[in-house]
C-alpha cells in the first residue's frame, strides 16, 4: 500500500476506534477535494461542479486571457491538494503529501507553473490556507516523513486499548472463549497514532487537534 493510502487508512481507522468509545473528533479530512480560484476575483473555494467541468472553465478563461476570444470562463486555476482538514475552532487546511516514491526519490512540490494563473503549486496552497486563516503564519503546507516522524513511529509502535461495552451474556461467552482453538484478538490496533492523527492530536479534543495543525504547518498558530 502507498504511504498516501496509509495516511487514509490511519484516518479512518482512528475515527472508526474514537467512534467505538463515545469520543468526537474534532476535525475532519477529505482526500482529492477539488478547489478552484475564481476568475473574477481570485479567491479560492471548494468546487460544486467537479474536476473536468472547472479545467473547461480554467482553459476557456486561459483561452480568453490569452487572446481575447470569446468570454473568460467562471474558473482561473484548479487545484487537488491531497487532503483538505476542517478543524474545529481553525477553518479549512489543504495539505500536499510529499512521501518517498517506491520508484526512488522523494515528490517535492512541482516546478511547473499552473495553466490558469501561472503560479506554482506550493505558491497556490499557502495562498488558499492564508485566505482561510487570516493572520496565520503558514509555512509549507506539507505531510512528509519528517513531519510524520516516520521513522521514530516504525520504531516504537504502540497499541491503542479500547474499551468495549458488552452484554452479561457476552461477557460469559468471552470467559468461556477457547483461544488456543479459536483465536479472537479484543485489542483495536491503530497507527502510532499515525500520520495525520498525530499531527493532529490523539486526543480528541479541539486543544489536540489545534496543537496538531499547529505541528502540521510549523508554527502555523
């Protein structure tokens, strides 16, 4: 599986275990969200529309832009960041992950200037964080190794108990449970916490997730 796909997985895996005991997660993650900048004023904004109906919109506007023919379409530039977070208390983050390639090498960000407003991709990225943070130190909106501290979870994996509630009846069957013969594991394992839980806090409480975001970006708080 590919790190992108493990950072889903640890996702889902922790609201699926937070959910088991009662618990609130206070953000949320959607992967391959498409946001575009509006032609008529810059700002960025999740679409409605999807992916192919807003890259017409992008190359009618770039074919007005550049030589005046027809009418600007209703989009400037579309991006997909790999994720988009919505912390409670913090708005909407977008966050690129820049994970070593099984091919080699490391994805950095892209040197290649957007289609619609010629910008670079990372340039875009701080931009939308910026409009949907005012007054936020943002700095490289990225998830990596390093800031996943892949390494150090590798090393000291942890396991995650969780409380299950049961019946009287369960409860007998479960004393009663050959092991030896039938095997059953009571124990949820989860990433240590894993990506973006613990970038995020593990704690699921608004002070975990804005430490979290605050690890994310940085310094972004």
């Amino acid at each position: 599986m590919s790190k992108e796909g493990c950072v889903k997985q640890a996702y889902r895996s922790y609201v699926k275990t937070k959910a088991a005991v009662g618990d609130k997660v206070p953000w949320s993650a959607d992967f391959q969200q498409v946001w575009t900048q509006s032609a008529s004023d810059g700002l960025w904004s999740i679409s409605k529309r999807g992916f192919w109906r807003e890259i017409g919109s992008q190359a009618k506007t770039a074919l007005y832009n550049a030589t005046g023919l027809g009418s600007p379409g209703q989009t400037l530039q579309v991006r997909v960041p790999d994720v988009t977070l919505n912390i409670r208390g913090y708005g909407k983050w977008v966050v690129d992950f820049k994970f070593d390639r099984p091919s080699g090498g490391t994805d950095t960000w892209r040197t290649k200037l957007g289609g619609g407003n010629g910008q670079l991709q990372q340039t875009d990225y701080k931009g939308m964080n910026r409009q949907n943070n005012p007054g936020q130190d943002i700095k490289d909106p990225k998830l990596d190794s390093e800031t996943c501290k892949c390494n150090q979870r590798m090393k000291s994996p942890e396991t995650v108990r969780v409380r299950v509630p049961m019946t009287v009846e369960q409860y007998r069957h479960m004393m009663n449970y050959n092991f030896m013969t039938e095997p059953r594991i009571f124990i949820l394992p989860i990433p240590s916490p894993g990506a973006l839980v613990g970038l995020l806090g593990a704690g699921a409480t608004e002070s975990g997730a804005a430490a979290g975001a605050q690890l994310i970006f940085q310094g972004a708080h």
